[in-house]
C-alpha cells in the first residue's frame, strides 16, 4: 500500500547559538535555512527521499544517489564535515559525517542505499573536523575535548568505538585535524591555539605530543611526505592561515615538518585580494596549490575565487592564476583528485572543475544543495570527499546533511514529462537523451526501459528516434496496478545509471489507468467552505498568499496556483506568524469520496522549530484527522514529529486511498482537519495546507483491456484457459507483456485483472 499511496501521490499533483571563533563563523541569521523545494512523504526511505528531492537541486553531469537529512542523526542543528573510510577486510565504503551533536558512520557501499551504521556524540559545536589513518578515525571539534580516537576495525559488523579521548596540550578545542598518513603524524590546527600541535600515531589507539609551531595562526592544512625531487624523504606542511586569528597577512605558509623539535619555514606567499586564507589541496603532481579565501566575496565583491599558486620551488611559492564559477557564493573546501578539482562552494554546492590544464580549470559537473540562490552567505554545502575508489563522492552540508553523489560518463535526461498515467492497453511512451560523456561510450543493447507492477515485470528496449534521443513504450499492463519504472543505460566499459538515480531501490512509480476524475478540488483561490476553530491565542489559520518571513514559513504556495492556507498568515508584529498558546483547527466542507478507488490528496507544510531559532524546539506535532460522519468522531490520518522527517519545513504531497483508511465507511460525507499545536514551553509552529483534493481512478470498459483475450469485457476463466491454451505461442491477443511468447508472466496478468474489466 505505501507504493501505491506514493504512486498515488506522483499522480494527483499531489535557533542556533555558538561561540563564534572566527570569520569561519556565519552570522546567525545567515544559517537558518529557506528551502522551499521538493519534499517527500513523512515515512520516505533515503532512497524515495533521492528521488523526489533530486528535482528541486539544480544538477549537471552528477547524479544523486542518497540523502540523508539532519535528522537521520538525532537531533543537530548543523552538519559540518566528512571523509571517507574503507574497509581494508572487506572493500566496504563508509562515509564519516559530522555534525553538531557528534560523528556519524554511514556505509555507501550501496551509494543508492545509505545506512546509518553508528552515532557517537562529542562535545556540541557548530565546527567539527574528522580525518583516518589505518583502522582509526580522529574527530576534533571547536567545542572542546581534545581528540576522540574510534576504532573502525569491527565497522563491517555494525560496531564503531570510541575508544579513548586525547586532550592534553593548550586549549581543548581544535579547529580541523590534519593526517600525514605516509609519516603517521597527526596535526591539530586552529581553535584557540597558535599554529600547529603535532602527534605520533606510532600507537594509533593513543596519538602522543611531539611537538608544535606556533610562529602564526593555522586554520587549516594539508601535510605530505614528499618521496622523489629535492624535497625527497622532508615532510612538507602548506598552512593557510595568518597573523592575528588569521586575519592579518593572510595567505600560505610552507613548512618543513620533518623534525618537529625543529620546524622550519620555508615560505610565506600573502595572496591577490586576501581577506581570510580558508583551505586548500596539491595537485597529484603537487606543482600547483589551490587555495580558498573564504571571506574575500564578502568583502570585496569579487565572484566566488580560487588562487592557483605555482609550489614547485617550495621556497619561493607564485600566484600564477585564479580561476572562479562566476557566481557570488563563498567557496569553503576543495579536494584534488587526478585531473578533477572538487569544491565544496556553501551556496552553489558542489562544483567539479576539470584541471587537465592546471592553470586553467574548466567546471564540468555540479550539484547544488542550496538552490534559493547563490549569495555570499554561509549556508549550504561545507565539504567533500571525492577518494572513494568506486567514484562514490559525498559531501555535507550545513543545514541538509549528508548528500552521496556518483559522477557520471552518461548523460540521461528525460524529453518532455514522464507519464502520468499508464495507458492498461499499451503504447505509453517515455523518451530520453542518451549521450556519452567525460570520454563514456553508450553501449546501445544496454539501453532499456524496466517495469514492474503488482504481477507483472519485464524490460523494453529503448529505440533510436532522432539524434540522441531514445524512445520505449509500455506493453499493456493491469489497470489500477502501480507500475514502477526506470530507464537503464551503460557505458562499453561497465558503467551503469539509471533515472531516477538509485533504481531499482528507487524508481518513479505511476499508476495503470485509462484516467482519473476529481470530484473536489481546492487550491485555497475561493472559500470553499472550510471552517477555523481552536483556543490558540495567536496564528491561527488564514487563507492568502504566503507573507515569507524567513522564520520557517514557506514562501510560495504548493501548487503555484497563488494562495495557500497557513497559520496566521502575516507580517505585522516583527513577522511573528506563528502558532501561540494551544491549537489551531482547519476543518474542510463535506467531501465526497464514494467513487471507486477515491484518494485524498494534499499538500502540508510543518515546521515545529528545529531550525528556527525558536525555543522548546520538537516538542509539538502536526495532526491530521478524518470524520466520515460529518465531523462527529475522527480517525486520526497522521501525525508529524515531534521529530524526525516533516518536521523541518517544505511542501510535502500526501495522498490516501480512502477505501483503506481504518474506520472509514461513510466515504459519501468525509471531512479532513489539520491541527497544529504550541503546547506546552512557546515555540516557532508554522503550518500550511494546499492543494486538497478528492481524484478516483477509471479504467475503461472496452475489449482490450489488458487480460482479457476475447472482448467480452470481462476477466474471468474464460481468459485464464485462453492464456493456458496459448501457452508459449506467440499469440498477441494473449501475449500482455509484450514479451512475443505468452507464458507465466502473462497469466499473473490474467489472475491480477480479475474482476478489473467489469
């Protein structure tokens, strides 16, 4: 039933406190987040959330395979960082992933699939740093506590453990940790202390102080040992950062490690329009350095600016170019991997630049988690992890958690709109452009069209058309069933994608029907005749278009039609437009679902705090209620949080098949009401509702409908004996999934239209 309620719904239309160290630091209100995009269902696994999100995320030549939002983790207000970690016993991928609450260990072996594996907690901050070597991953964290060492080697098992805590030297916070993992010494840079605090891992379990350089500020680096040049057998260490916290003679410092009683600085380079130096990595022939300054598009204007610094000569090191995305964004962490570039750019997300000319990077693929706008402002996406061997990239981000991501040599892009229905006689088609990309060669046998419904499956091949675009059609299917669908393509050197990305474990799911008729529909333009009630003393209901306030309320109506019902729907009183001091009841007119196969349908907007900045955060819910008595006794329909998914803002599409909703007889005079509460300690509740709807599903009547074989409009045993009678005969008036021999497949058909075709 859950696939048919998400085919259904694809049918139907349906306050952050920190100690701010430095000007990593965003302003607070800077962090709360606006994403009004696509939303999925309350119970959506990662991969349904993938599928329905990857719509709202502008996107080039990378495909979304998981997402897994902030409160996958308990509780955070914020994500931070992440690396990667594989598995030596097993070759399994985990992606590490931190957050203000602790470190998470995630597997995405299964990059479609990701799971949770462990969630260990920390010291709470808003920074938090995590690096690996061997079986060990080290996290460190503006919040205090030194270093927490976890022991990785029973991952495979489900089993991380926080085996000890370092905390020993200067002031217990650490900005970002720092590994050397051909030396095996580890680096705390940045929180508080002056420079860098440098460890032996000889004894993984228990890193000891050997020492530190304290001449300036590091905020972050990156420390090699170099093993062929002048340089051979010296571990080098590029350091961004400055005088004064980092702020005065910003730039990048080289020095020479290697004897860490005894650290030499090699080279100090103040780079073009310095305003903080942020983060930066070598090319593998480590040549170039290219180095972020995080602050530099806040202050002086400039579009998001990446140096390119020539470190050939480690004592003499030379800007020789920049290079940017032409947006406004601040750009944060970047990783070099081969010829590839990748950046982690806060509000423009993730951009991939090509470096075959080092000096002359070209973006070739982004994805971008903050969609609203690519402003100057510190929200979106922190960093990324491009090294896992199977090409796997995740990145975190800031307010939307952890994202995995697949880079592709396919192009595969729907033409036109996928189907909204599924034509039970056959011949729906669904078109694509197919293209090689990045150097992949499509493999044309491999192009196809896979489907499944409640009793039948098969695959399509998928038709050159015209230029790069492919066409299959739909072999006639059961009507009232839910096809689940996806398109397949590979490369001649095995790669493989899919639309929607993920599938099988995500697939765009459509209903089999001849149509569909609404019986009611609202999409809050006129009164229709809905009620308000409830003892809040502020935000109750109201009907308008949406007054954004940028305090958790949506800022454009769900159905794009103008207005939309929300709480207290204003912008007098500083913006507060929320729920105050109880309920708020929005109760509907009568509703007239006794049509066969009728579904309910709507749109609700909920957000009891999480990101608002408000206090008392998730301690209310959102209640959904059906009567079919005309309001006299209610069945409850939902409820949403205190925590968890749909608690956090963002129009999500709900429907229910309301033959199948427990204790519902009277569907000739139903009522919905939706009720949002403040109890309790005050907090920020805001709520919205659109786009109601009362739709059912028609098949036709008319011979041909899939199952029966002699047009009598029924499907019955009649037609069971004809499929039997033909079996493996290529017989066309009995061959219902197209398969060109009638067999078991074709009798499943039969079973499953019984009754259907009336």
């Amino acid at each position: 039933m859950k696939t048919q309620m998400l085919a259904m719904a694809a049918l139907l239309g349906a306050g952050l406190t920190a100690s701010f160290a430095h000007l990593d630091d965003p302003k607070e209100q800077d962090r709360v987040p606006r994403f009004e995009g696509p939303a999925y269902r309350a119970d959506a696994t990662p991969a349904e959330r993938s599928a329905a999100d990857i719509r709202g995320f502008p996107s080039q030549n990378l495909t979304l395979l998981s997402w897994l939002p902030l409160a996958e983790f308990g509780s955070p207000s914020t994500g931070s960082d992440c690396w990667g970690y594989t598995s030596p016993q097993s070759g399994r991928e985990y992606a590490i992933f931190t957050h203000s609450e602790g470190t998470a260990f995630v597997e995405v072996t299964n990059p479609g699939d990701a799971q949770v594996i462990a969630n260990i907690s920390g010291p709470n901050s808003l920074w938090r740093d995590v690096k690996i070597y061997g079986n060990y991953a080290y996290a460190v964290s503006e919040g205090g506590s030194g270093i927490q060492v976890f022991q990785l080697a029973q991952i495979d098992l489900g089993t991380v453990t926080l085996v000890g805590t370092v905390n020993d030297v200067g002031t217990s916070a650490t900005h970002n940790i720092v590994i050397d993992v051909d030396s095996g010494f580890l680096y705390r840079a940045g929180g508080g202390d002056e420079g860098l605090r440098i460890y032996s891992l000889a004894n993984p379990s228990n890193p000891v102080y050997v020492g530190s350089w304290t001449s300036r500020y590091v905020h972050d680096a990156q420390v090699v040992t170099y093993t062929e040049g002048p340089y051979a057998g010296r571990q080098i260490a590029f350091c961004c950062g400055g005088f004064n916290g980092g702020f005065s003679e910003t730039g990048l410092c080289i020095l020479d490690v290697t004897d860490k009683s005894n650290i030499q600085q090699l080279a100090c380079l103040q780079h073009s329009n310095p305003s903080y130096s942020h983060q930066g990595w070598l090319t593998e022939d480590r040549q170039y350095f290219y180095l972020n300054d995080e602050l530099d598009e806040q202050n002086t204007g400039i579009p998001t600016t990446t140096r390119i610094i020539d470190v050939g000569d480690l004592s003499n090191p030379v800007q020789v170019g920049t290079f940017t995305t032409g947006l406004n964004a601040v750009d944060h962490n970047l990783y070099v991997r081969g010829n590839l570039i990748y950046e982690a750019n806060y509000r423009s997300g993730l951009r991939i630049f090509d470096a075959t000319n080092p000096t002359d990077p070209v973006e070739v693929a982004f994805f971008d988690t903050w969609p609203e706008d690519d402003a100057a402002s510190f929200n979106g996406l922190w960093s990324v992890y491009p090294y896992f061997e199977s090409g796997t990239i995740i990145g975190s981000d800031l307010e939307r958690g952890l994202f995995v991501w697949q880079g592709s040599q396919i192009s595969m892009t729907y033409v036109g709109t996928t189907p909204e229905l599924i034509d039970p006689a056959g011949g729906t088609e669904v078109r694509a452009d197919i293209a090689g990309v990045n150097g992949g060669t499509i493999d044309q046998d491999t192009l196809k069209l896979n489907y499944a419904t409640e009793s039948t499956s098969g695959t399509v091949d998928m038709v050159l058309e015209s230029g790069d675009t492919y066409v299959a059609s739909f072999p006639a299917l059961p009507c009232t069933e839910t096809a689940s669908w996806y398109l397949t393509a590979s490369t001649t050197s095995g790669q493989t994608v899919t639309i929607p990305a993920g599938a099988p474990s995500n697939t765009n799911t459509t209903f089999v029907a001849s149509g569909t008729s609404v019986t009611f529909e609202d999409n809050s333009e006129t009164d229709t005749g809905w009620s308000v009630s409830g003892d809040a003393t502020d935000g109750q209901w109201d009907r308008g278009t949406p007054v954004n306030c940028a305090r958790c309320d949506p800022s454009l109506d769900a159905d794009a039609s103008g207005q939309s019902w929300l709480t207290d729907n204003s912008s007098a009183g500083a913006c507060n437009s929320d729920v105050d001091g109880g309920s708020t009841i929005l109760t509907s007119p009568l509703l007239d679902a006794s049509a066969p196969s009728a579904v309910l349908s709507y749109n609700r907007w909920y957000n009891n705090g999480s990101t608002c900045n408000g206090a008392d955060p998730q301690n209310d819910v959102f209640v959904v209620e059906v009567s079919d008595d005309g309001g006299s006794n209610w069945v409850q329909l939902e409820l949403i949080g205190p925590a968890g998914p749909g608690t956090s803002g963002g129009w999500i599409p709900v429907s229910f098949v309301v033959a199948d909703i427990p204790g519902i007889l009277n569907t000739d005079t139903l009522r919905i009401r939706f009720n949002a509460s403040d109890l309790g300690d005050g907090s920020v509740i805001e709520a919205g509702v659109d786009a109601v709807r009362v739709s059912s599903i028609e098949c036709d009547d008319a011979p041909g409908c899939s199952g029966d074989t002699n047009g009598d409009q029924l499907v019955n045993v009649e037609d069971l004996l004809s499929v039997i009678g033909s079996w493996s005969q290529a017989n066309p008036s009995c061959d219902f999934d197209g398969s060109g021999t009638v067999d078991v497949a074709d009798l499943l058909i039969v079973i499953g239209a019984w009754g259907n075709c009336l």
